[in-house]
C-alpha cells in the first residue's frame, strides 16, 4: 500500500486523477476499521489532513467555513461556533470517543456514507454545503446530495470534500440532535433526529427543518412535519403532528438494532423532543 500526504488541494487533484484506484482519507477512523474488518486494501491511500484549508475553521461575514479534516474536537470546543450552532456541535461530539475525536471530521463523517452518520441530520437542517474538489475545479453542492446510500456517495474519483459552509442562523434560529443507541456511548444510531427552527415575533415557528438518520438509506428530510409548524406555536398539537409525520417518512430495516416499527416510533419521539429543544433554544436567544 502507498500512504501520499498532499499539503494542497490542486496536489490532492492531481493524485487523485493520476491514481483512479487512491482512497481518500480525513483522520482513518473509518477506513483503518473497514480494512481490518476485511474489506480489500486500497492501492494508494491519500491523507488530506496535510492541507492547511481543509484543517481550518473560520467565521466571516457570510457564515462558518470549516475544513472537511477539522478534528471534531475543535468543534465541540469552539464556543463561537456551539453558540450559533449548539446542535450541530453536539452531533459531532457523539462520533466515537475522545480519543477519536482528535482524528475524526465532519467530512469523514459525511463521506463515509454510513445511514447512521450523527452528523449529517445536523448538517443537513443547518443547510450546510459542501464544496468538491476536483482536477478541473471546484464544485458546491447541498450535503443531502453527497450521499446517495449506504456507503456511496455522488462523488467522482478525482474528487474530495474540501469544506463545509453554513451561514449564520437567522435572528431567533436554533437547533438540535437527538439519537437513541443501545449503550451509553460509543454505538450506532438506531435512530437520529435534527431539528432547526426559526420563531416570529410572537413566539410562533416561523420556518423549520428537520431531518431524520438511520431510517432510511440516507438521512431524510421531513417535509411534512416542517410544514405543520409553519406558522404555528409549538404546542402538544402541532408536536404530534411533528411526530406522525417524522414516523411516516422512515423507509427503515430490522437489524439487531431495532425492528421496523420500533425505528417509526423512536423516530417520531426524537423528531418532537428535538424540535421542542430547538425551539427552546431560539427563544432564548429571542429574549
């Protein structure tokens, strides 16, 4: 196996189209355990945590820029960053251990394509894009459209996550994640829940966007459920709605796990509690 550690993105490019058969790698949290569970080892591996741009995390006028290599630890400990985005920090700070968090990415956790990813429900309601690198430039598309299923993504060879942007949230903005697992820590998702919601001036939703993971092939957005807030206080009534439609919009598997109708259930239960956090949250910054 050959290890190549680029310190430029147009370095990165021009491996990656000169080397078809080359993995990618922000922090091999996930690589290194898929080769010992005996997936075939890659020709070439390309270590892009070399790249000063993809390790960088900045705040401008336009919003946050934050490396697709970024350690999650920095992110749980950038109190800036938790400020506006308390959910999306707190996602990222159930990937792994804290030993793992000195390695593992955002963009690791995106491009690793796993169902169950934390983070991209987050990333997701926070309308977080992502900017793709490849040998004839650079590309930004929505996070929902990297992954198209359980380990694939949309990307090309030739191509790497860079960055993610994210504006900043809107006046009276916040959000949330909630998952259940089988253990306390360090498991996999039986179900993940991100919420973001915006209030009005009279305490009402104004907007929402919620989306759903390990429920279906890929994280889902709920459309249904953003729909019955607009507009409406988030009361009991609408939180049910929140909840029947969240339940509705899973397309989920029995493993060990869980069974299809507990994932339904839990899914409704972690769409409404996230929801009611968010929304607790923006009024707090409201006031």
């Amino acid at each position: 196996m050959n290890y190549l550690a680029p310190t430029t993105v147009e370095e990165a490019t021009q491996l990656l189209s000169q080397t078809p058969s080359a993995t990618v790698f922000a922090g091999a949290t996930d690589v290194i355990p898929q080769i010992r569970a005996g997936r075939p080892e890659p020709e070439t591996l390309v270590d892009l945590k070399k790249i000063d741009r993809l390790v960088s995390v900045a705040s401008g006028d336009s919003g946050w820029t934050i490396g697709a290599a970024v350690p999650t630890v920095r992110l749980t400990e950038n109190a800036e960053l938790g400020q506006e985005f308390p959910g999306l920090v707190e996602a990222a700070g159930l990937i792994g251990s804290d030993q793992i968090q000195s390695r593992c990415s955002l963009g690791g956790n995106l491009c690793n394509a796993s169902p169950a990813a934390d983070s991209v429900p987050a990333l997701i309601v926070n309308e977080a894009r992502a900017v793709i690198a490849s040998g004839s430039g650079t590309r930004t598309v929505p996070v929902e459209e990297v992954v198209t299923g359980p380990g694939s993504t949309s990307l090309a060879e030739d191509e790497f996550v860079v960055e993610l942007v994210l504006g900043h949230p809107a006046p009276n903005t916040s959000d949330a994640y909630f998952r259940l697992i089988p253990r306390t820590e360090m498991d996999i998702a039986v179900v993940g829940a991100g919420a973001r919601v915006t209030l009005d001036e009279n305490g009402n939703c104004a907007s929402a966007r919620i989306a759903l993971g390990a429920v279906a092939p890929t994280a889902v957005r709920v459309p249904d459920a953003e729909a019955a807030l607009a507009g409406q206080p988030i009361n009991d009534e609408t939180l049910a709605a929140v909840a029947e439609a969240a339940s509705a919009a899973c397309n989920p598997i029995d493993d060990k796990r869980g069974t299809v109708a507990y994932r339904r259930q839990v899914a409704g239960v972690l769409a409404k509690r996230a929801v009611k956090a968010a929304a607790e949250r923006a009024a707090q910054g409201a006031k």
